[in-house]
C-alpha cells in the first residue's frame, strides 16, 4: 500500500503521443529551412566549397530520416519512409536563397545541395557592349573598310615643267601649283555651287507649282465597281507680302557669303604656301652656314693636330677642336631635319616640284613695296563675309515680320475618271473641275511668330557688330605687322656689321694662334661667334620677309601679289 501511494503522489513526466511528437519534428525542420537566419542560407549566399555542402546535406538527412509522415513545403510534398531499417534521402522543396539574411552562430543547416541556386557572378558590362552588335560585325580589317567606303587613293602629283627642268622653284609658282589642287579650296566652291542652287531653289516660289497624278479605289454613294480617275492641280501665288522676295534675297546673300569664304580659303592657302617657301629658302640658308662651320671647325681641328704632333701645342687642343667640331657637325644635322620637315610640307601643298631649291620674289625684297599702302579693308574676305551675314540676316527677319500677313493664291484642280465613275459627278468618264482664289492667314501660332521676329532682329545686330571686329582686328594686324617689318628692317645693319667685325676677329685670332700667341679656345670661339652672326643675320633677312607677307595678307592684297587676278582657279575667275 505504500509503494502505491507512493506511485500515485510521484509527478510522472508529460509525454506526447508518437504521432504528434512526429509532427513537431517534421515542423522544426520546416522553421530551420525557412528561417532568414538559417546557416544554409548564409552558406549558400557565401557560395562555400563542396565539402561544406556535402557535410550540410548530410546533416539534413539525418535529422529528417528520424522522423516519418508527410511534410508539405510551398506546393511541395515529400514522403518520408516508416522503417528505420532502410533510411532513404529525404527530397526538400527548392529555395531561393538570393534574399536570405546570414543565421545566428550555432543553428543547425539545414539545405539540400541538389536544390539550393547559388547565383554566379555575370559580366553585365561585357554583355551591355557587345549584345547589340552582330557577330559578322565583330572583325575589323582595314582593307576590307576600305573597299566598302571606296576609300579614294593617293593623289598622284603631275610632274610639271619645273621638275623636269630641274630649276629654281619661285615663290610665285608655288603659290599658284598649290590653290590649283588643294582639295580644302575645291571644297569650298562645291559648297558655292550648293548655295547657287539654294537661290534657283528660292525663286521657285513665283512660279505656279503644277501636280498630276492617277488613283483609283471604290467609293459609297450607290456607284458600281471601282474607278480610276486622273487628276490634275495648279496653283499660284498672287501676292505673299514679300515672303518670296526675302527668302530670294537671303539665299544671294549665302551665296555672296560662300563667295567670300572662297577667297578667304584661297588666301588661306597661299599664306601657307608663301610661309613654306620662306621657311625651305631659311633652313636652306641656315644648312650652308652650318655646312661652312663644320668645314672651319675641322680646319681648325687639322691646325691643332699638326701643332700638336710637332710639339708646339698641347694634346688638350686638338680635344678641343675635336668637341667643337662633333658640336658643328649635331648641328648641322639639326638644320638639316628642319630643312627635310618644311620641305616635305612644301611637298604636300605643291607636289613634286616642293622637292626643288626654291627662291622668294623680289617684292618682299623691296623696302617699300606694300609697306606704306593703307589696307584695303573692302577687300578683306573676313569684312566681306560679316558683311554678307547681315544681309542674310536682314533678309530673314524681313521674312519673319512678313510671315505674320495673309497669302493670295490661285487654285485650279481637276480630274477625270478614265475608268469606271467620276465620284464628284457620279458620270462615267465624267470630268470635274475647280478654280478658287485662297486666302490664307495665319491667326495664332502660340507666339512663334514673334519668337522668329525677335531672334531675326537679334542675328542683325550681332552681325553688324562682327563687321565691326572684322575691321578692328583688320586694322590692329595690318598695324602689327609693318612695326614688326619697320623693326627687322633697322636690325639688319646692325647684324651686319657685327658679321664684318667678328670676321676680322677670327683672321686676326689664327695668326696668333699658329704664333702661339693666343690660345685655342679663342679661335673655337671665335669660329663660333662668326658662325652664329651668319645665323642670325638670316634670321633677320627671313623674318623681314615673313612680316612683310603678313602684313600683305592683312592688307588684303595677297591674291594680287601672287599674281592670281584674272586667272582661274579650280574653275572660279578671279577678278581683281
């Protein structure tokens, strides 16, 4: 009796039956898989070997072959063995793990590797270029583009008297050879010819304007059968408050702006021809007097060695002539690619015969040819081309405030039915026909007319403030360049007597020299000194010339200069 009161006051532990108690299994392992916070999701995210992987799939295995019953998942349904005898892997629903929050440390993972999608990086940037181009335009081969675009070949240079003759290249000729085939002046006379046809273009507008045409189709009304009906129109402006008249005057003033843009280009071209020419006879000139100071230094090299193996002089002179004249000779060297780079520029603006000695003209030697003229400020293509803007701005505001008035037309149209019945008369074969006098008149256009006016007005005045530049920048360069020419020209008698004087220094300096009497070092130098007056006296001379060509140019007298008035160039006379 005791044990069993004892029995019936022991608290004896709750116990869940055996299919609840499966249950509850099969619902933590459903929360462990579905957490956010699940260490299967991080490891998927984190993409970790597949040893860990494995190890986790093995985990989840285990705990679910525990347990028996049915486990419905998002739609799936898994069936899990009752015998503990034979375990068969457990089938998990698939998870999406891209949005899943790392786990806290220390819970279970819980995941199948067969089913987890662990997202693999992807080159957008890649993709983003190439997907739109196909793949037959992936090759690039420049023969092959070349034959596509019709790529022009090389210009072939005419060899021209002056070459085959083998003489002296003029500065004049130059000139004349390169406006002749410079492609950037043809460029510009295509553009004329577009802006001629502009005018034809404009004009247009006084003519009547005349349509005919065919169609046919069937029409409601009570007509059998399709017709086709030819028809004609006609109409003309009778009075349009000047709208034509404005656009015609704008289209000339393009034209005598494109005009002016010819000329410019052709100056434009001579300037650099006339400066290539200047800059070949230079480096020509600077290449002579290095050439002179490399045979003066080795004479000099020749003296020292003589001196030296008699005993008279030192082993440190003929050093030191040897040092001067490796100077001399990277020197002339130097001059020599400077005279290879201008005359190959000279090339490619006159052709073949750029590779010939050339010569400037006896006007840029005078001391007063074009110096004391005033600027023709008329003739300057600059002034020419903003004066031709106003005009075509003036022209478009004209149009713009006549935009605002009605236009009157006369309208005549008719057709025929050359098969089946004329709609309009409801006649087989019938004829139809209209005459009408329109009158059209713009009531409101949200301001865009004014709009135009205003932007018109403004384009005028603009204009008329760039002919005002063109004149002051015409005059300040014009200005600029005779001071710069009146200045080289007072330099050179300097220049020259500073040669004059140092020539009788060096005689002087090599008898001392072999009298020992005065030492090496001064003979170098003075070979040197006498060498850089050379120089520099050419430079003078050359820059004397190149002022005086711009200041030709700024005056707007270069095209007569050259000797290109009255002539053709690229099919456009020249007048003066």
């Amino acid at each position: 009796m005791k044990i069993n009161s004892m029995r019936t006051n022991r608290q004896e532990p709750f116990c869940l039956p055996e299919r609840y108690r499966k249950r509850l299994i099969n619902i933590a392992c459903l929360i462990l898989v579905m957490s956010p916070l699940s260490p299967a999701v991080q490891w998927a995210e984190a993409a970790q070997p597949a040893t860990a992987t494995a190890t986790a799939a093995t985990t989840v295995t285990a705990k679910l072959n525990k347990s028996n019953g049915l486990i419905k998942v998002a739609g799936h349904q898994t069936t899990q063995p009752t015998s503990q005898s034979s375990p068969q892997p457990t089938a998990l629903p698939q998870l999406d793990t891209r949005s899943q929050a790392p786990s806290a440390a220390g819970q279970d993972s819980v995941v199948s590797p067969s089913r987890v999608q662990i997202p693999t990086p992807s080159n957008k940037s890649t993709e983003s270029v190439s997907a739109p181009i196909p793949t037959d335009k992936r090759r690039l081969a420049p023969s092959d583009l070349a034959r596509d675009v019709d790529a022009p070949q090389p210009r072939v240079q005419v060899v021209n008297a002056l070459v085959a003759n083998n003489v002296i290249l003029p500065m004049a000729r130059a000139v004349q050879l390169a406006v002749q085939q410079h492609p950037s002046i043809a460029d510009t006379v295509a553009t004329l010819a577009q802006q001629t046809a502009g005018v034809d273009y404009a004009r247009a507008g006084y003519y009547p304007q005349i349509r005919v045409g065919l169609g046919g189709g069937a029409s409601s009304g009570g007509s059998n059968g399709s017709s086709t009906l030819a028809t004609a129109s006609a109409s003309q402006m009778l009075y349009d408050f000047g709208k034509v008249d404005s656009q015609v005057s704008r289209s000339q003033a393009m034209v005598r702006r494109q005009q002016a843009v010819v000329l410019r280009q052709i100056d434009v071209i001579s300037r650099q021809t006339a400066e290539a020419v200047l800059m070949v006879h230079r480096y020509q000139a600077l290449t002579d007097i290095a050439r002179g100071q490399v045979e003066a230094v080795a004479n000099v090299l020749e003296l020292a060695e003589l001196r030296a193996k008699a005993g008279l002089s030192t082993k440190a002179d003929p050093i030191q002539a040897r040092a001067r004249s490796q100077a001399a000779s990277a020197y002339l060297g130097q001059m020599s690619a400077e005279l290879a780079q201008w005359r190959q520029r000279l090339r490619t603006l006159v052709g073949e015969a750029g590779a010939r000695p050339v010569d400037v003209l006896p006007g840029l030697r005078s001391e007063t040819l074009w110096i004391t003229n005033a600027p023709e400020f008329r003739l300057l293509p600059d002034v020419l081309i903003a004066q031709a803007e106003r005009q075509a701005a003036k022209a478009q505001l004209a149009t713009s405030k006549a935009s605002k008035w009605p236009t009157v037309s006369l309208d005549a149209s008719g057709n025929r039915a050359i098969r089946g019945v004329n709609p309009n008369t409801m006649e087989k074969h019938g004829n139809y026909g209209t005459v009408t006098v329109n009158l059209t008149v713009p009531l409101y256009q949200g301001g865009a007319v004014d709009a135009q006016i205003s932007a018109a007005a403004a384009e005028e005045v603009a204009t008329r403030e760039r002919i005002e530049t063109a004149l002051l920048l015409a005059g300040d360069q014009s200005r600029a360049w005779r001071e710069l020419a009146a200045g080289a020209q007072g330099r050179l008698a300097d220049v020259e007597s500073r040669r004059q004087s140092i020539l009788s220094v060096r005689d002087l300096y090599r008898e001392q020299y072999q009298l020992g009497t005065r030492s090496i070092l001064d003979l170098l130098n003075a070979e040197q000194e006498i060498h850089q007056a050379e120089s520099d006296a050419q430079g003078v001379v050359h820059d004397l010339w190149q002022y005086r060509l711009e200041f030709i140019s700024a005056t707007g007298r270069l095209r007569e200069f050259f000797g290109l008035n009255n002539t053709l160039v690229q099919g456009m006379e020249l007048l003066p």
